[in-house]
C-alpha cells in the first residue's frame, strides 16, 4: 500500500476516533463515581448544535468549543438535580436527557442548516510533523486531537496517581463507606457529572465546528451511545477506551474507503455501515473478558442513588 | 480465656470531661432507636458500651461520630457545645472509629484504604511503611500491598483499627474490635489501647465480651432498648452481674450432651487442594477431613489461613477440577454447583451476612425463598407459593425469636445478631444432612450468640453432621465434638475437644502440631 493512502487513512481515523476519545473519557470519569449518565448522546448534541451557532455567529470557533462545554454541562446539571438531589432513577433520566437532547438541538439548530462554516486550518507541530509516513497524520491535526491526547493522560494521572482520583473512585465504589469517613458524596458526584458533561459538549463541537463543518439534525449519529459502550466494554480502564476509540474510527474510514472505492464486495452497504460499531464491541469484549478485571475496575455502586443516613 | 489473670484497671482517671452526651434522642420511621441517653468520658478513661443487639449501642456511635444526627439531646465536647455535623468534622475534632460493619473499599489496596481517611496528600510509600510498622507494633499483622477485596474479615478489621490508630484520635470508638482477633492479639490489642488511654486518647468500647470489658474498662455504661440501664465499674462487677443489667436475666448457658458419635459419614474432604483465584489467597493443600452424622466438628485458624477458600470450595461458590476431593453423603460433588450441593443435603452459613448469606435489599420472605425453595417446598409447579413462602418465613422468624419487622422487613434492615439467627433458621429449618457454618456468631451478643450455638447443637441432636468454621475459640470449645486447625491451607488432624485444650490449639493455630512440616511458614500468624 502506498504510504501516502496509509498517512491520509490514519488522518482520518485519529479525527474520526477524536469526539469519542474526549466523550467516553469524560463519561468514565463520571461512571467511576457511580454516576450512570444514559443522556451522553443528548449532551453531544447540545454541545454540536450550541458550538455551531456561536461559531457562526462570533467567527470563533475557540468560543464555540466554549459554548459547546456550556451546553454539556448545563445538561449534565439538569441530569445532576434529578438523580443526584431528587434521586431519579439514573437509566430513565439518562434516556430522557438523550431525547431531550436530539429533539431540542434538533429545533435549536434550524436556522443553521444549510450553513457552512469555514474550516479550521489544523495546526502543524514543528518537527514532528516533519516525520515520514506518521508525521503528517499525526502532527498536522485540529486542536482539539492535540487537546484529547492530554486529556487522556490526565485522567489517567487524575485516576491513578491523584488523591481527588483516589477519592472518586472511593465514591463510586461504596459511597457509604466514603460518607462515614467523610466525604461529600454528593457533591463529588455532581463535579463528575459535570466534567463529564463539558466533555459531550467538546465531542459534539469537535463534530459540528470541526470534523464536518455543517449542522445536521442527528449528526451526532449514536456516537454518544457508542461512547457509552466503550466505557463498560473497556472495563472502565482509560487506554482501553482509547484503544476503542480508535478501532471504530479505523473501522469506520476503512469501510467508508471500501464503500467508496467501488471495489465489488458481495454485501450490503449498510452491512458495511455498521461494521464499526459492533467490531469495536467485539473487540473489547474479547479483550476484556477477564472477570477479575471487570470486578477490580467496576465501579459497585454504578447508577445507584445515594441517600445519606441523617 | 484473653487473660487468665486478669489485671483489674486501675480507678476511672479524673478531670474535666472530654465527651458529654445529654439526653441523646433518635428516633428511626419505625423505632426509637435511643431514649434520652447521658454519658460521660474524660481523658484517658476507656469506657465500655454494653448491650444487646438492638440496644441502641452503634446508632448511638454513629451520632458522635456524625455519620447520623440526633433527633434531641446535646453533644459536649472538652467543654463546648457542639453539632458534629459530618465524620469529617469529627475526625477534625479528633474523633475516630473503628466500624463494626466495615467502611472499607474492596477494589482498592490496603494503603490507598487508609490514605482515604488520613487528612493531606500522605505519600504512598511512606504510608505503606508507616502501616507495616503499626501492624508490627500493635500485633494487627497485614500486608499493605494487597487488596481489601481479598481480605478476610479478621484481616479488614485490622485494617480498620490501623486506620483509625495512624490518625491519633483524642477519642478513639471501637465497635466490636476483637471478634476475630487471636488471644494473642487481643492481648496486644489491649496492650495498645492501655497505652493510648495512659497517653491521654479517651475510649469507646462496645463489645458483648463480658470478660474483656473486665479486663481492660475503667468504667461501663449499659443499654438496653435505646435506655441507659445502669452504669458501673466493671471491675468491681461479675460477669453475671453484668449480663443480668444487659439482658434484664441470668446469662443463658448453652446445654452439651455428650454426641452420638459413630455416625457413617456425611462429608467428606479427601485430598482436597485448590489454588486460590485470588494471587494473594491462600492455597488449600490436601486436606482429608471426615464429618459423621451427629457431631459437630470445629475448624480453628487465625483468620486469612484458608477458611474462606475452604468454604467456597466446600460450598461450591468456587467448584474444582476434580469430582471426588468433596463427597456430601456419598456423591461425589467437587464440581457441584452451591445449588446442586444443597439438592444433595447440604446447608451452608456463609461468614458474610449481607452480601453471601442474604440479599441486603430483598425481603426476609424472600431471602428465604433464595435457599429453601426446594429444600422447604416453597414452589408449587416451577412457580413460586407465596403463602407458603411467607408462612415458611414467619415460622422462622417465631421460632428463631428474630426480631424484626415481619417476612417483609428487608434483609439490611436487621441487626448482625438478627439476621444471623434468620440464615441459621432458614437452613437449620431445610432438615439438611450436612451443615457448613462459618464464623456462627460474628459480631453477634451474648444472648443471640448462645442460641445460635444452642440451636446448633440441637440440630446435632437430630443427626446432622456439622462443620463449623470460626475464629473464636472459645465458641468452638463450647460446641464442637472435634476440633481441627487450618494454618497456611493446611488442616491439621482432628482431636476430641474433651482432650485438647486452647494452650495446644493455639500452638497448632501456628501450625506446628505433630507430623506438620517442622520449618513450614504460617501466614499472617499472630
């Protein structure tokens, strides 16, 4: 294979995985402290719809991808009231924060279809970008791929190497057991709710300001779900959510180069369509089987109200 | 047993008091769980906590420590009115606790385990040194590194009580601490807390062992129904005296008749060896044990030697390789599932309460369901008799004296105590031909305990071969035919308990008892 269709096809598969790198690690966060938040698809497109029409307003998209963080948090706040202070049941709030969601940006985002924004030039890093075959894939890209590289490492050093890190995951494992040591429960939940909020706000303005320029009604297209996937898929480890992230982008521009191609292929395209999502769901799955990891990396008390003893 | 000679306390110290309670009242929906409840402790002073299951002890433990609020009553502290309003405004007052339920974290390390309740960013290696010479120093062996999920319940009560010790607490609570420690440990344990309370750390003491409570408290406080019943100094009292203020009567004594031994075997441990799931486990190795109808055999250890693998195996909660290393009435059943086990007459007393032995968030009716449904015919063609079921679960509730709300109670809405009598009952009630029960009356008072020890024996009486699994020797002394030891995941022969004594057991508990590997290396011995 020519290198150059290899450096244009891991282009896209590092802008492609990119919205679901910055969401479902944003969604880990807040699973690990025992928050199960169903409305990511919703978020995500809260935040698309929220950045696009700042952008196109303003000129900026840098107040855009603000503007997209503030929806997604907004949304995570709503969601936080109800299971978090009133204690709604988690899955149903979740579900109708992702109704809520489409449907609102849906009418929000009327005005903005059929405008195109201009696209953001990437930024290329000195050096690095100068290297064969990888450096102009990897060292030529949009901001915000830079920004979801460091966001992965800070979760991780949050998670593993933090005290906060420590506390979260104490949280999502017996929230009991860190009320009676003294930690705020609930209030440690809603800043994970929250960061993971901002985060589906970011991914769906990666998508509306940044990956296709354009607002579409559903253009968020089940990336919030898939995100959701990899986080319980990948055992709630952060470079297995990577690792996933990238496998369905991969997945997805190798099927799109297929499909476009036209190499004859005896199967339907929309076979081919769906080959990402349940080829990362495969793989994880495998990958990730081990009970004993999904037992020590499971937050227990995932989607459980908590209700302090007074 | 602790202390053959007991050193009686020296006299209650003086001075201002550290901690004054003015009639403490809360009230629960359904119970007044304390009625106006005074109490006093000053510096230095350890003062016990005593009474029943139900008596009020822990939710009252629980205002101080500010994990619940009082419904009236006043709280003083070295002087100042205060509303301790969170655990962590009373571990800043200089409050800790050591919890008889545990409030530890499974998936997370010993270390990262304390390092949760300590204030400031403690370094973690500095820290896992610290816990290692805290565990040497007060005799609470264990190993920083491992995983709390993996712990025994003896050893996460270490760790609870290190925890709380890293903190230096001017008051220091302890709910049940010694109920799975060894002799020797509470011997060191005490030596610890004589040595904080000589320091000026104040402490309080709840336990149901009359005898320690003589041993090591200057003063007594005694509960009963949510009512302070009497106070006294305890080394001036007998232990009768003082059961008689906790349970309003003379102390019950548990009937033994000689067994009618000679039995054919209902279980049998041939050969049995299983290595551990988890790394930091306990191997099991060859073990041979025979258990005749009608006689109770006891299994001795310090906690982390095994037991908790012994059982999942025996159980079928982790079924082996082979067929043959366990055999229930003949049938060889190593490969078993729990439920094919119980079809074949066994019955199993898991040590976890909520969580192994019940469903925390299931009704007692149907809990019982869980384990009977066969065994005490609660279902009618493949679905489930709900009158049966809750007439099966009001029987037992009667005639176990369990108190509690009804078959509809939810399982966590019970005491230890309680509860523990609920499991036995639904078990004993199944008629099983083998019964596994480990660690009967944990964390469990003087009154439930020698009824559950006394239904135990009976249940002997009709036949049933019975294993028990427990750290207290005292317990097994009390009940068992037989006594055997597992030390390092290797049980020792068996001795009529007429013709051993806790001297020669605890040696063994080390594991050097005749015929073991001279030079083999016990873990986590005391």
């Amino acid at each position: 294979m020519e290198a150059n269709l290899f450096t244009s096809m891991l282009f896209a598969t590092v802008v492609a995985g990119t919205p679901l790198v910055i969401v479902a690690l944003g969604l880990l966060v807040s699973e690990k402290s025992g928050v199960l938040n169903l409305g990511a698809e919703g978020m995500m497109a809260m935040g698309a719809v929220a950045a696009f029409a700042v952008t196109h307003e303003t000129g900026s998209p840098w107040l855009g991808v603000l503007a997209g963080m503030g929806a997604g948090m907004v949304m995570a706040f709503l969601f936080g009231i109800l299971v978090l202070s009133l204690m709604a049941n988690q899955v149903a709030s979740g579900l109708a924060l992702s109704i809520f969601g489409v449907g609102l940006s849906a009418f929000v985002g009327k005005p903005f279809e059929s405008v195109a924004l201009a696209a953001v030039p990437p930024i290329r890093l000195p050096f690095l970008a100068d290297i064969p075959v990888i450096g102009p894939a990897l060292y030529n890209q949009q901001a915000l791929v830079y920004f979801s590289w460091a966001l992965m490492w800070a979760v991780v050093w949050f998670l593993y190497r933090s005290r906060a890190g420590l506390v979260l995951r104490a949280v999502g494992e017996a929230p009991g057991s860190a009320h009676s040591i003294g930690y705020p429960v609930i209030r440690i939940r809603y800043l994970a709710t929250l960061f993971g909020g901002a985060m589906a706000g970011i991914g769906g303005a990666f998508l509306s300001v940044f990956y296709t320029p354009l607002w579409v009604e559903g253009m968020v297209a089940g990336r919030g779900w898939i995100a959701l996937a990899l986080v319980v898929f990948a055992t709630w480890r952060p470079l297995r959510v990577i690792v996933g992230a990238y496998l369905f982008g991969g997945v997805m521009i190798a099927q799109l180069f297929v499909q476009g191609s036209g190499m004859e292929i005896d199967m339907p395209s929309q076979v081919l369509s769906s080959l990402p999502y349940w080829a990362t769901i495969v793989v994880l799955v495998i990958i990730s089987r081990n009970a004993a990891t999904i037992r020590l990396n499971a937050p227990v008390s995932l989607g459980q109200p908590y209700r302090a003893d007074t | 047993m602790t202390n053959p000679t007991p050193q009686a306390p020296s006299a209650p110290p003086d001075g201002p008091p550290r901690l004054v309670l003015r009639g403490i009242r809360k009230v629960y929906p359904s119970v007044v769980a304390n009625d106006g409840i005074d109490l006093t402790v000053r510096p230095g002073e350890i003062h016990a906590v005593l009474g029943e299951n139900g008596a009020g002890k822990s939710t009252l433990m629980k205002i101080i420590y500010g994990v619940t609020r009082q419904t009236e009553g006043e709280i003083e502290w070295e002087g100042k009115a205060v509303e301790v309003d969170s655990p962590a405004h009373a571990r800043s007052l200089g409050i800790g606790m050591v919890f008889q339920h545990f409030s530890l974290f499974e998936t997370l390390n010993v270390t990262q385990n304390v390092a949760l309740a300590l204030p400031g960013k403690p370094d973690l290696k500095a820290l896992a040194k610290q816990i290692e010479e805290v565990s040497q120093r007060y005799g609470l062996p264990v190993d920083p590194r491992r995983m709390v999920h993996a712990l025994s319940v003896g050893e996460r009560q270490r760790v609870e009580i290190i925890r709380c010790l890293l903190q230096s607490p001017r008051l220091l609570i302890m709910d049940e601490p010694t109920s799975v420690l060894t002799p020797q440990a509470v011997r060191k344990l005490f030596e610890t807390l004589r040595q904080l309370a000589a320091e000026g750390c104040s402490i309080l003491y709840i336990s149901h062992k009359l005898d320690e409570i003589q041993e090591l408290c200057h003063t007594a406080t005694v509960l009963r129904g949510g009512k302070v019943t009497g106070s006294c100094i305890p080394s001036q009292e007998t232990p009768a005296s003082m059961a008689r203020l906790m349970i309003g009567k003379d102390l019950p004594v548990c009937e033994h008749g000689a067994s009618t031994s000679g039995g054919e075997t209902r279980l049998r441990l041939a050969g049995l060896s299983h290595a551990s799931d988890d790394p930091f486990g306990t191997d099991l190795r060859d073990i041979h044990l025979d258990v005749h109808a009608g006689e109770i055999v006891g299994i001795a250890g310090v906690s982390g030697n095994g037991q908790q693998e012994l059982l999942y195996a025996i159980s079928g909660e982790a079924p082996l390789a082979e067929k043959f290393p366990v055999q229930i009435c003949g049938i060889e059943a190593g490969r078993m599932t729990p439920d094919q086990r119980r079809t074949a007459g066994m019955g199993f007393v898991p040590e976890e309460r909520l969580g192994r032995g019940a469903v925390p968030r299931m009704s007692l009716a149907e809990n019982a369901l869980l384990t009977a449904h066969t065994g005490a015919g609660l279902l009618k063609s493949g679905l489930i008799d709900f009158a049966a079921m809750e007439k099966f679960s009001a029987e037992c509730i009667a005639a176990y004296n369990v108190k509690c709300g009804g078959p509809g109670a939810e399982a966590k809405s019970l005491s230890g105590g309680n509860l523990q009598k609920y499991i036995m009952g639904r078990e004993i009630m199944q008629s099983p031909k083998v019964l596994v029960v480990a660690q009967p009356t944990w964390g469990v008072d003087v009154g439930a305990a020698a009824f559950i020890r006394q239904a135990l024996i009976e249940l002997r009486d009709r036949g049933t071969a019975i294993l028990v699994i427990s750290e207290e020797l005292d317990e097994l002394f009390e009940i068992s035919d037989r006594i055997a030891v597992i030390a390092n995941g290797r049980l020792s022969p068996s001795k009529p308990a007429a013709e051993t004594n806790v001297e020669e057991i605890g040696v063994w508990m080390s594991g050097m008892w005749p015929g073991a590997e001279a030079a083999q290396e016990v873990s986590h011995a005391a």
